[in-house]
C-alpha cells in the first residue's frame, strides 16, 4: 500500500499505541459525539432556521450507541492494517535482499556465459579461419590445376614450337608442335640429350643447333630452314632464352620457334613494280581520249589550213593545250602519277614568246567568259628560245590562271613575264584581284587535297591537288614557287626558274618509204584522225573497224606492210588478233604497232606475244614518225625506243621508272625505308591470304589481295601487285591454293631481295 492512506493507518497505530486503546476510544468518543451534534445543529439551522434540540439529543444518542461499536471495529482494522504493513515492509526489505543477491548471482552468471560466449565465438573463429584456410588452399590448388592445364593446353594448341632443356642439355618438357616437327613424343624426348635422338645431319639437328655450339649468354634469335620428311620446306624463327639463377648460374634454357614461312617467302620473293590503279582510272582515261583524239587531230588539221594571224594563235592554243591535257591523261594512267608526284621533267628548246602567246590567249579566253579584264607584262626579251617543259610549265601556269579567275568576282587578272639573262632565270607572276587568302592559310596552300577553312577548294579542277602538284612540278623543273597575298586585295603566285638559252631545234626530217597499213580502230573518230595522219605522209590506209573484218583483210590482203592494232573492238580484243597474226607463218613477221589508252594495261596483256611498239592515243605525231622511222628507215634518227625492247630482265619484276623517280625525290633513305617496312607488313598479308584460302573465305581472300595489291604498288613492285590483282579478280580454285601461295611467297622475297639491291646500288 503505497497510497495516502498508508501513512494515516501507521500514524492512528502509534497513537492507540501510545494513549492506549480506552482512553483513545474515549477521546474518539466523545469528538463523534460532538461532531454529530454540530452536524445536527447546523443542518436544522439551515433547514429550518432555528436549532433542533431534538435531533440534536437523537445525533448524541446514536453516538453514544453506535460509537463504541464502530470505534473498535477502526482500531481493530487500524492494528491489522499496522501490523500487515509492518509484515509488507519487512517482506520487501528480505525481498530486496534476495532480488540483490539474486541479481549480483545473475550479474556473474551473465559474465561467465558472456565469458563463455567469447571462448566459443574465438574457437568458431579459429575454426571458420582454419576451414577458409582450407577452403582457400583447395580453391588455389584447383586453380593452379586449371591454369597448369589452361597452359599446357595453350602450349599444346599453340602453332609455334616450344621446349626447355635443363642445366644438363637434357629435354625437360615441350610442346605438341614440337613433338611434330621432332617426330618423337614427350615420353620420347624428356630426359634425353638432342645428341642422342638425332644426328647432326638431320633436319630436326636443324633447329636444336645449340646443342653442338656453346650457348650464348643472353637470349639469341636466328632463322631456320627445317624441312620436313614430305620435302616441304618450313622457316622457322627460333628464339632461346637462357636462365640463371641468382648466383648466375646457367639453370636451363627455353627454346620458342614461329613458323615464318610465309615472311620468309616473300623476303626472297619480292620483284616486279607496279601497274594502274584500276579499271575506273584507265576506262574514264579512254572515253576521255575519244573526244581528245578529235580535238588533237582536228587542231592540228585546223593549223594546216589558211587561218588568220588571230586563229592561227587560238588553233594552236587549242592544239598545245589538247596535247598537254594528254599528257596529263598519261600521268593518270601512269600509276597515278599525280598523286605519288611521280613527274618527268623533259627538257626541249622552246620559243618563249609563242609560248607565252598561247598561255595569254588561254587566260584572255577565260577572262572574257567571267567579264574580267587580262594583262601581259613582258620584262626583258622574249624573243629567245629557252631549254624548258612546255607541257608541266604550261599545267602550273594554267593551275594559277584558273585559280585566279575562279576566285575574283571583278577586276582584273595579270600574267607577268620577267627573263633574266644573266642569272639564266625565268619568272611567271600570276596576280588578281580576287578574294585573296588569310595569312593562317598562306602556309597549308600547297598541301595535298587541301580545303581552306572557308570551304573553298583552291584548285583547278577541285579536287584539291591542283597547287600541289603545281609546286611538285615547279620543284620538279628545280625552281620555286611563292604566295603573296592579302584578304579581300587579291593574290600573287610566283614561279621562278632556271632557263638555259639555246637555239631553234630544227626539225627531224625522218625519211619513210609509202606503207600499206592496216588500222584496226572501231571508233570513227579516232579512225579518221589517225587516217588523216598517215595520209598525210604519204601512206595507204585500210581501215577495220571490227576484228572479224581486220582478220579477213589479213587474209586476203598481201602488201600490208604494218598493222595498227586498237586494244578495245567491239567483238573480240587487241590480244586476240596479235595471237592470230603470230600464229600465222604467213603474217608471224608483220610488224604490229598497238594503239591504246593505256599502254602499260596493253603491253601487260601481251606480255608473251612479240609487239614491235606501242602508242599513245590520241597520237602524237613525233612518237607516231619516230616509230615510222624506227621499223621501215634503219637509217633515219631514232627518236623513241620501242617500249617493250627497255625493259630488262630485271624491270620484269620491279618498275625502274618509278623507283628511279622514287630515288631522285624522295632519296634513297626514303626509298629504302619504305621497302623495310613493306617487308615487315608482308607476313601479315600472306598469313591473311593463308588464313582465308584454308578456311575458304573468298570474300576476306579477295580484301587481303586487294590490300597486298596496293602496298605492292606503293613500293613499286609490279609482278607481286599483278600476281595480287589476279587473285582478287580472278576465280578461285581452291584446290592447291595453299601450294601457291608458299611458292607466291617465295618469289615474293626474292623479289624483294632484288628490290633491296637495286636501291643499295642507286
């Protein structure tokens, strides 16, 4: 009892035992009286307004009748009460002396499991520690199995050879490749010296060529020729790496072997040169010399003829220029050579004030058609004639000229002409009033397809290579070629050259007996300029338009003295007819001259047949004499050698023109790097070529041909890039063709052996 009351019973306790229990029953008695009738007496009085006596008398009566009665019964429940409290306390005093000892047992009974706990805890731990100790023991022991059996299966599967010899010399352990090559299984060769299994002659002795010879300190790597028991002959690239242990002790030796056949191959192989960059470069090339044919032959008619002083210079500007623009035809056809700046340079005696002449009628013209105003400026004289390219000096001054009047809106454009007789210099000043160039461009001008940064294309024919090759051939003629210009206030290109007085070549008179030849050219055009040519000096012509028709006028004419043989005809080709006139003893002597655009693509389809020459189209009137001259006047000046009796045994296989053109503006440094590095991208092609014909991938064999084609082309090597394009072109059998690409490979090294010579020797 821990309410209000608890403190009123122990209190009323210790009074009855302190008064006693009368003479408290008295006191208490006798307040209950009083208190009943004050009660009584204030409730009358406020029931009534006056004091009751007699209820009063009956409250003190009651009192006195009741109060004893109901005294007692509160001392008697005040004592218990007392007396149970007493007991409650003394309970809760013992109960909180057990409950403390019962908690101070708990508290070390909770230390000792706490204690006991920690104890287990540790030795679960120590057991997890020793179980994932375990675990991880296993785990490294299975994953060191399974790398031990992931390199041993890489070894195994591995193309390249591989074994290790102990400090002894003895086998210690190897590969299957090895195992192959060797002829022995692993069983067979651990524990045993080289020099007990195999001689020193035989093959295999080949490959272990340490064992007769001291090994080398540090690691070694040689080539070697292993031929197998079929007569196959392999290269293999053995590299052996010596181990020592800290002390230096020698401990072993590691033997790997790559199979280099293929690079080998090709470093022995390597030869021929180069030829056109495709079928779209020399089909563009003739349907442009169609049109061209009849422009050279109809200017040159046109020349002929009674002109005016005025027409005269517009009809040979139009002849020069048709002739220039096929020689550009000829440098494209010519294995690109714009874009590898392969230029020849051929000097002759040029009259400079006709030359100038056509160049000013050629920038008049192009002035007028754009409303612009034209100036010659001529300083010194011109009336000389000077050892120049009329044709390369002609393509740069007509690159500025087109540059120029492309780019100016209004004004006017100037061709300046400066000669310097006593510094032998000649200056060409092509200045407008265009649009001019920002300084920040000025520097990248000449660069190879360049594009300014305002989208424009500062060339010719806009493809971006018409400076550039404005400035190759400058540096070609070993002159120079400047920019001056400001923006919005025009540009100045300036080219300076040396120039070497000389005097008016005469003219070659080459004597030709009259001829009977029969034109074989299916398209009029070209057949009535080439007629006209030859009419012109004198002979007879039988024209064929057909192959069917040239076969039946060989026949059944007898006193046809040459034949000129288009490449192209309608119902069969060049080679055809050349094969048939061969074969006939009857015409086997008849001198065959081929006409075509693309004179390399010609001759290297009659490679085998025996052609006297080779022309042009549209021809050129001094090749076509000289040619005349060479098979029917012996006697006569030789102009031009035949083109098929230049080539040497050794321009078989590489192209001497390029790799002389090469060596003179690249330098032999360049040259030879180039070389290098082809010999090193080589294996990776034939392993390419190998790889796709085992797997008969003739999408993948033809790309890598392709790609083998152009780096064979790069370096001037004709016979691998024509073996190439056979190969992409070409219907594949695949039956055989790993054989052929071994021998490919083969002759490919050779000729690049041969390659390398001829850049040694430059």
């Amino acid at each position: 009892m821990q309410g209000p009351v608890h403190p009123q019973v122990r209190t009323f306790a210790r009074w009855i035992r302190h008064w006693g229990k009368l003479k408290l029953a008295l006191l208490c008695q006798l307040l209950l009286s009083l208190g009943l009738a004050i009660v009584s007496a204030v409730t009358s009085v406020v029931l009534n307004n006056q004091v009751d006596w007699e209820l009063v008398r009956g409250a003190m009566l009651a009192a006195a009748a009741l109060g004893p009665v109901a005294i007692a019964f509160l001392f008697y429940l005040v004592l218990h009460l007392d007396a149970a409290l007493s007991y409650l306390e003394d309970s809760a005093h013992q109960e909180r002396l057990l409950n403390e000892g019962m908690q101070e047992n708990i508290r070390q009974l909770n230390y000792e499991i706490e204690e006991r706990k920690k104890a287990f805890q540790a030795k679960r731990r120590a057991i997890d520690e020793l179980r994932k100790e375990i675990a991880e023991r296993k785990k490294a022991q299975i994953e060191l199995e399974e790398q031990s059996l992931l390199i041993r299966s890489i070894v195994d599967s591995s193309p390249d050879l591989f074994y290790y010899r102990d400090e002894t010399g003895r086998f210690a352990s190897c590969n299957k490749m090895f195992e192959q090559l060797m002829g022995k299984s692993a069983s067979e060769l651990i524990g045993h010296y080289p020099a007990e299994i195999y001689s020193a002659k035989s093959a295999q002795a080949a490959i272990l060529t340490e064992y007769e010879v001291a090994m080398q300190p540090s690691e070694l790597t040689l080539d070697v020729e292993y031929v197998k028991e079929d007569g196959q002959r392999l290269w293999l690239e053995m590299r052996k790496v010596p181990f020592y242990d800290r002390h230096g002790r020698y401990i072993g030796l590691l033997g790997f072997g790559r199979d280099i056949t293929s690079r080998k191959l090709a470093e022995q192989a390597l030869e021929k040169a180069y030829q056109d960059k495709g079928k779209f470069i020399a089909t563009l090339s003739h349907e442009l010399r169609t049109p061209l044919n009849g422009i050279v032959g109809l200017s040159r008619r046109l020349l002929e003829s009674k002109l005016t002083k005025q027409q005269h210079g517009w009809a040979n500007t139009i002849f020069s220029s048709a002739e220039t623009l096929g020689n550009i035809f000829n440098d494209i056809i010519d294995l690109d050579k714009i874009d590898r700046q392969d230029l020849d340079i051929v000097y002759q005696s040029l009259s400079l004030r006709q030359f100038i002449n056509d160049i000013a009628n050629f920038a008049e013209l192009l002035c007028q058609q754009k409303g612009l105003a034209f100036e010659l400026h001529c300083e010194g004289n011109v009336e000389l004639y000077l050892r120049l390219d009329p044709t390369r000096l002609r393509q740069v001054l007509w690159n500025l000229l087109n540059n120029a009047v492309k780019f100016t809106a209004a004004g006017q454009v100037a061709l300046t002409c400066k000669v310097d007789t006593e510094k032998s210099e000649l200056m060409f000043q092509v200045s407008d009033t265009g649009i001019g160039i920002a300084a920040k461009e000025q520097e990248r001008i000449f660069d190879m397809y360049y594009k300014s940064s305002d989208g424009r294309r500062l060339s010719i024919i806009g493809s971006g290579i018409g400076l550039s090759v404005s400035r190759a051939l400058v540096e070609a003629m070993k002159g120079t070629i400047v920019l001056q210009s400001k923006l919005g206030r025009g540009s100045c290109f300036e080219v300076r050259l040396p120039a070497e007085c000389s005097e008016q070549e005469a003219a070659t008179q080459i004597s030709c007996p009259e001829l009977t030849i029969l034109l074989i050219e299916d398209v009029p055009l070209n057949a009535e300029i080439a007629t006209g040519l030859l009419e012109q000096r004198g002979h007879t012509v039988i024209h064929a338009e057909t192959g069917e028709d040239a076969m039946a006028l060989l026949e059944t004419e007898d006193d046809i003295d040459l034949v000129l043989l288009d490449m192209q005809l309608p119902d069969m080709s060049g080679e055809q007819i050349a094969q048939f006139i061969r074969q006939e003893p009857r015409l086997a002597a008849l001198p065959i001259v081929v006409l075509s655009a693309n004179v390399r693509k010609a001759e290297q389809q009659l490679q085998g047949l025996h052609i006297d020459n080779a022309l042009a189209k549209p021809i050129n009137t001094g090749k076509l004499d000289a040619v005349l001259a060479q098979l029917f006047s012996p006697s006569a000046v030789k102009l031009q050698k035949p083109l098929l009796e230049q080539k040497t045994t050794e321009s078989a296989a590489l192209d001497i023109n390029i790799l002389n053109d090469y060596l003179q503006s690249l330098g032999k440094d360049t040259v030879k790097r180039s070389a290098q590095l082809f010999a090193q991208l080589l294996p990776g092609y034939m392993n390419r070529l190998m790889e796709t014909a085992v797997q008969r991938q003739l999408k993948e064999f033809q790309e890598a041909a392709h790609k083998l084609k152009g780096a064979a082309a790069s370096v001037g090597l004709l016979w691998v890039q024509q073996q190439a394009k056979r190969l992409e072109q070409e219907e594949i059998n695949w039956q055989g063709m790993e054989r052929q690409l071994v021998e490919f490979h083969f002759k490919t090294e050779q000729h690049l052996t041969a390659l390398s010579d001829y850049i040694e020797k430059a």
